[in-house]
C-alpha cells in the first residue's frame, strides 16, 4: 500500500520526504499548520517534521524545516553501509544457524 499525502492548497510542497535521513534523525511524519489555527498561532505556520532521533529509542522530536539539517553525502553512504554490515552480519547468523539446525535433524 502507497502512502498518500494530501498538499493543503495554497501551501507549498514540505522540503523533506517521509523517510529521508537528516542530521536530527529518520523523519518518520510531516503535518502543515495553516494559518489562522491555534497550532500555528503557537508554532507557526508551515510544515513540521516528525523526526526518530534513534532507531532503537520511541524519542520523536518535531522540528520546521529550518531547523532541519540534510546529511553530507559521506554522511549518508557511511549510515547506509553500517546498516548493510548490520543487515549482512544478521544474515550470515540465519544462515548458520538454519545449517546448524539441519545437521541435528
């Protein structure tokens, strides 16, 4: 299933997508706060971005897109590779144990 995201009109398009990277963390939400509402009166108006400070944590932290700053690209390859290496070392794991575990039958 798509996700879908509807664009309020007269607003422009948020700057980072759903799942980009940044400095701050994974942005997991976005949501825009038009004018002339309570939340943009105490926030201001504009998009906001949910942010996962860490995988491994629930810390969700809200930041406008000023706030907000995008990896370097050796930044991005450097975070990527390490999770492949994770995703990797995991796999090979499985494997011996599905070996291991074929032997004893």
């Amino acid at each position: 299933m798509q996700a879908t995201i509807s664009i309020p009109k007269g607003s422009e398009y948020p700057r980072f997508t759903i799942g980009q990277r940044t400095q701050q963390g994974l942005i997991i939400g976005i949501q825009y706060y038009p004018a002339d509402t309570l939340l943009a009166h105490e926030y201001g108006v504009g998009w906001r971005y949910f942010i996962l400070t860490d995988k491994n944590s629930e810390e969700v932290r809200s930041y406008f897109d000023d706030q907000i700053q995008l990896l370097s690209v050796a930044e991005l390859q450097g975070q990527l590779q390490a999770e492949i290496d994770q995703h990797q070392q995991q796999i090979k794991v499985l494997q011996e144990q599905l070996a291991g575990g074929l032997t004893n039958v």
